[in-house]
C-alpha cells in the first residue's frame, strides 16, 4: 500500500505531462522552471517521497552513488526531451509540440526506472530501489528539460509568452493609466509632475485671455479690426458689380 501510494502521484503526473506535450501549447518558462524544483521538494519532504531530511541519513553509500547516477541519467534524458520538442513562434508565442519520436523518451525513462528498481535491491540500495525516490527522479528529468527550453529560446532572441499573456494578441500592448502611474516609483513621480505643469500651461492660458477679453481697450482693438476684415472682403464684391455694370 506504502508503494502504491507513492506510486500513483507519480503516474498521475507523467500522464499529464504527456498529454500536455503531445497536444502542443503556448510555452510558460516559468512552470517549465517551477515544476521541477516543486517535485524535488515534494518528493524529498513529503510521504510520496523520502519523507523528510531524516531519510537521508539512513541512506547507505550504495545509495547515493546509485542515486548520482541515476539522477544524472534521468538529467540526460530530459535534456533529449528538450531537444525533440519542436519550438515554433505563432502570433509572438512560443509554441511547443513533441513529436511521437520524441515520447519515446518516456519509454526510456521507465526503462531507467525499472532498471533502477532492480540494480537498487541487488547492489544494497534499499532507498533508491523503492519507490521514494521516484518524484526525485522525475524532478532531475524535468530539471534537464528546462535547462536546454531556456536556452534554446534565449537562442531565438526572441521572448517566450505564456498563460495569461498569451490569450493577448499581437501587437497588444498595455498602456499605464493614471492610476497605475501613481504606483511607479520615482518614473510615475515624474510623469505626475509633468501633468501637472501641463494642466498649469493650460490653465494660465485660459486666465490670459479671459482677462484679455474683459479688457475694453482690448474689445475696441478686435471690434476695429473685424471691421476692418469686412470691408475689405466688401471691396472686391463691389468692384465686380462695378464691372458688370459698365
């Protein structure tokens, strides 16, 4: 029952992983770098895993040494893993897909664990042939996968959206309100204090010419000056009827 428990989340895990992969989808570098550190402290703090520090020091020499190098091996595997995902940009995303050359990987994984599972008995390492350190040897695969993810799209020169930003579409860029002006440090100061001074420009602008509009000598200027305007747009009018006449 112990086995089966720990077992199971295991199980559970990789099938989700590999439907994930084989339909495709947009690439989230976060999770891709999170998940794997979640499953090693999931399988070394938890009971689906060792259960805590404490196991570690009941673990024989025969154990770490199979351990190192089952972890390296599962490290090696999920750097292949990462090789065979096909990396394709749609609208500005990253988009990745494994090819069904690629599951085979997998099969080389529960290969390497069964192995695992045998040579541990056999060799005097109780701990890594049993199924404790299964989640371990899943979070060392999925640590080689994200290390060649990451550096092939920091390759690409190109930046790899996920989740939430790439329901967004292309060419879609945020603009900061006011409000979230004024939560942007030193940067949201300064553009508070230019808006300000421009609602100032306007504003002394506005005063200017309302006390020019209450100054009379000021009315008599424009008054002049409009008539001025009329009887120059007459002059032409009256030359026209003038011709027409003679």
């Amino acid at each position: 029952m112990e086995t089966l428990v720990r077992v199971l989340p295991v199980i559970a895990i990789v099938a989700v992983v590999v439907r994930r992969q084989w339909q495709g989808g947009p690439l989230d570098l976060r999770r891709v770098v999170t998940a794997p550190l979640v499953l090693l402290a999931v399988g070394l703090f938890t009971r689906a895993g060792l259960g805590g520090p404490a196991a570690l020091r009941e673990a024989r020499p025969a154990d770490v040494l199979l351990f190192a190098v089952g972890a390296a091996a599962a490290v090696a595997v999920g750097a292949s893993q990462g090789w065979a995902l096909r990396l394709e940009y749609r609208a500005g995303v990253a988009w990745t897909r494994m090819p069904l050359a690629g599951l085979g990987w997998w099969l080389v994984l529960a290969g390497l664990r069964a192995a695992m599972s045998y040579a541990g008995p056999a060799l005097g390492a109780d701990l890594v042939g049993s199924g404790a350190t299964a989640l371990l040897f899943l979070g060392a695969n999925r640590l080689g996968q994200a290390a060649v993810l990451v550096g092939r799209v920091r390759a690409t020169d190109r930046p790899a959206v996920g989740g939430a930003d790439a329901a967004r579409p292309a060419g879609h860029r945020s603009v900061p309100t006011m409000r979230g002006r004024a939560g942007a440090g030193p940067s949201g100061a300064g553009e508070r204090a230019d808006d300000r001074e421009a609602v100032d420009a306007v504003g002394r602008q506005r005063r200017r010419r309302v006390r020019l509009d209450r100054d009379p000598a000021r009315r008599s200027e424009r008054r002049a000056g409009g008539e001025r305007e009329r009887r120059g747009a007459a002059g032409p009018r009256a030359d026209r009827s003038r011709g027409g006449e003679r």
